[in-house]
C-alpha cells in the first residue's frame, strides 16, 4: 500500500528586491534613528509654535522685545536644529528606502513622504533668511508670522507622513 504525501505546496514566494541588503541590527539603528529625527523635528515644531504665540500674545513694546529675544536666542538655533534633524530624516528614510522592500519609489505612501521630507527641508533654508534678518535688526520684528507658518506647516506635513507610515495605503507604483 502507497501512501502519498499531502504536503501543500507554497506558490514561489516574490524575491523582496532591495538595492543592497543590510544587516538587521543596522537596519534597526538606521529606523530608530528615523523615527527619533521625526519625533525631534515635531517637537521643533510644536517648541516654535508655542514661542510664536507667546511672543503674539504680548502687546506693543513687549511684543518687540519678546521677538527680539525670541529671534536671537531661539528661532534661528531652533530652525537649524530642525534643518539638521530635517536632514537626518531625509538620509535615514532614504536608506531605509533603499535596503528593504519597501524601496525609494515602489510604494506610493513611501514616495509622498519622500516629496514631503523634501518639501519641508526646503522651506527651512528659505524661512532662514528672513530669520536671520531679524536677529540683525534688517527686519522689522513687528510680526514674525512666517516662523509659525513654517513650523505649523512642517507639523502638518510630518503627521501626515506619520500616517502614511502607519497605514501604508495606495498600494504599489507599479504592478
């Protein structure tokens, strides 16, 4: 008497293309470095909108001397920390990207917050030089508006790409 096996055959597994693999405990380093970046740069974010307000809130002469001081010891060391842990977002997101299978440019989710690291690195440098003019007295500090627009657009940006971590959603570029 023959018995046959009823073992279920698997269909071939897709191969996970990565451009380079690497080892799991740097790829680990790499993530929590991701994901501390991020979480620096919101709390940036939230710090500069917080000192913003404050500074709003205040009347007249006050308001003045709250911007200037907010402007000298501040914002300016503030959008620079956000532009080094915007940078280091960037880098690490990219590298992750490119040693696991969700790649740079595979998935859509992974692709927008590619374009939305991008965009709020970008708008730092460009709000930087208005900043700076006002530590220097080039710029009246009568409003400082755009530093909360900044941080409260980068806010916006971030938690939506934190969303799109979570969820992952849309699916592959290409099929």
């Amino acid at each position: 008497m023959t018995t046959l096996s009823t073992t279920p055959t698997t269909p071939p597994q897709r191969a996970r293309r990565v451009l380079w693999s690497i080892p799991v405990r740097l790829r680990k380093s790499i993530l929590v470095t991701h994901v501390a970046s991020a979480g620096a740069w919101i709390g940036i974010d939230v710090i500069s909108i917080v000192l913003v307000a404050i500074g709003w809130a205040r009347a007249g002469q006050d308001r003045t001397t709250v911007y200037r001081a907010l402007a000298d010891f501040f914002v300016v060391p503030l959008l620079l920390s956000a532009l080094i842990a915007g940078t280091i977002c960037l880098l690490t997101g990219a590298l992750l990207g490119l040693a696991t299978k969700w790649g740079l440019v595979r998935y859509w989710w992974v692709a927008v917050k590619l374009v939305l690291n991008v965009i709020a690195c970008a708008m730092m440098p460009a709000f930087l030089g208005p900043v700076t003019e006002l530590t220097t007295g080039e710029q009246p500090l009568q409003d400082i508006w755009f530093v909360s627009f900044l941080a409260a657009t980068a806010l916006a940006l971030l938690s939506f790409a934190m969303v799109l971590s979570v969820f992952k959603p849309w699916g592959r570029v290409r099929k």
